[in-house]
C-alpha cells in the first residue's frame, strides 16, 4: 500500500508533479494532516479509527455534528500547482438527504479570501458547491439531480475528482464518471448553467475531508487511502 505520506520523486521533481498518498496504517500523523474547522467548531471530531478500513486496519473517522459550527475536517495543503486529482476511499454512515452538507472543502484563492471549493450533497445526490456565490454543479433542477448519483452508505466507495487550470470539472464514482459533476470550458452542458455563469477557475490551496452541515445534520465518514496528484490514479 501506499506508504506515509510519500511523496513520490519529490526530490527530483518540481512540487507541480509531486504525489502525496496516504493509508494511516502508520497512524494519525497530525503535523502532516491537520483538522480544520474554520469559524468555529462545536462537536465535531476527528480520530483514527482501528475498527474499519477500506486497506490494512486504519482509516480516519470523521464524526460530525449538526449546524455549521459542528463542522470539523483533516487534510493536506500540499496540493499541485497545476491540474489537482484526487482520491479517496470513502464510507459513510447515513445517507445524503435534501439538505445542504458538504464533506470536501477547499480554500479557493480564485474565489477570494476565506472562501471554499465544496463537494458534498443536497437533494440526495453529490454536487460541488462554490461558496462565493453559491453556484451548484449540478443545477438542482430534476434534470440535474437525475444527472448526478447518490454516495452508497456503509461499504467503501472510490470517489475521485479532477480540477483543471481551465476550469474543468471532472468526478468519477467507482472508476463511473458523474455526467452532472462534469464542467468543462466552452463545452455546453444542460445542467451546469449556474455554475458556468462564472469565468471562477478554481485554485485550491489545501485540501480537507470532513462533515459539514448547513442545517441539523449529521454524519460519521470514513476516509482511506488517500491521493492528491498532478495526474489521475483510478481507483486500483
């Protein structure tokens, strides 16, 4: 598996082609992979979690509690400077209902200060959702939320996704590619016409997974073998 935080030919490499995996069977390295919650945090929690794993025995759990300020995640800033893939192997213990939550998030300097790149859910399917205007990949129309899928509960999922220096969008759900989380520059798309209102091409500086809820839910994610790469590794 991969090994703790390997970042792989880093020494020979520019940082734009740098890969940082993780699969915490070493443990919790908090320095490396620090929580995030920012405003406020009131009870939510992160831990390594030794009960379940999507590989080996470790994975990290997140236990978030209802409201915004029961948000709390764990990450890495160390993302390319050029096109961002990630992957993570993701379990979660309830489902995604009609309200707004978001298990991603992402400071976005293209967005301004203190404002975040989001993927999570509303309307029971996965979206992205851009905090500067609160613009949704995909517009939740019936079009849209039929375009996207739900996140299965209680087994581990392979969720990927891609953010391109041109603004392109791209998100696979077990190797699948999610037609309504897929944005890409002057290609029309029936079901993103909010979110290409805007010339916003993101340019996320740190990458966080975690539970955040803009009502009264509340959730508990697994989060394993994790990958930010300047390429796309798949789910294998």
């Amino acid at each position: 598996m991969f090994p703790q935080i390997a970042l792989l030919a880093f020494a020979l490499l520019p940082f734009s082609l740098a890969q940082v995996s993780e699969d915490f069977e070493n443990g919790w390295d908090q320095t490396a992979w620090p929580t995030y919650a920012a405003d406020c945090n009131q009870g939510g929690k992160v831990t390594l979690d030794t009960t379940t794993a999507h590989s080996g025995k470790n994975s990290m759990k997140v236990a978030g509690a209802g409201g915004y300020c029961g948000h709390i995640f764990f990450g890495t800033p160390k993302v390319p400077s050029g096109d961002v893939y990630v992957r993570t192997w993701i379990k979660a213990s309830k489902a995604l209902t009609d309200a707004h939550v978001s298990f991603i998030t992402m400071p976005d300097s293209a967005q301004g200060n203190k404002k975040h790149l989001r993927i999570g859910g509303q309307s029971k399917i996965l979206m992205f959702n851009r905090e500067s205007d609160d613009a949704t990949l995909p517009d939740l129309s019936p079009n849209g939320i039929a375009a996207s899928t739900a996140l299965p509960t209680g087994s581990w999922q392979c969720f990927e996704y891609h953010l391109g220096t041109d603004g392109t969008v791209e998100t696979w759900l077990n190797d699948k590619a999610i037609a309504g989380l897929t944005s890409k520059p002057g290609v029309a798309n029936s079901n993103a016409a909010q979110w290409q209102r805007s010339s916003i091409k993101p340019k996320v500086t740190a990458i966080y997974f975690g539970w955040e809820s803009y009502g009264g839910d509340v959730n508990t994610m697994n989060y394993d073998d994790i990958v930010v790469s300047s390429t796309r590794v798949g789910c294998t």
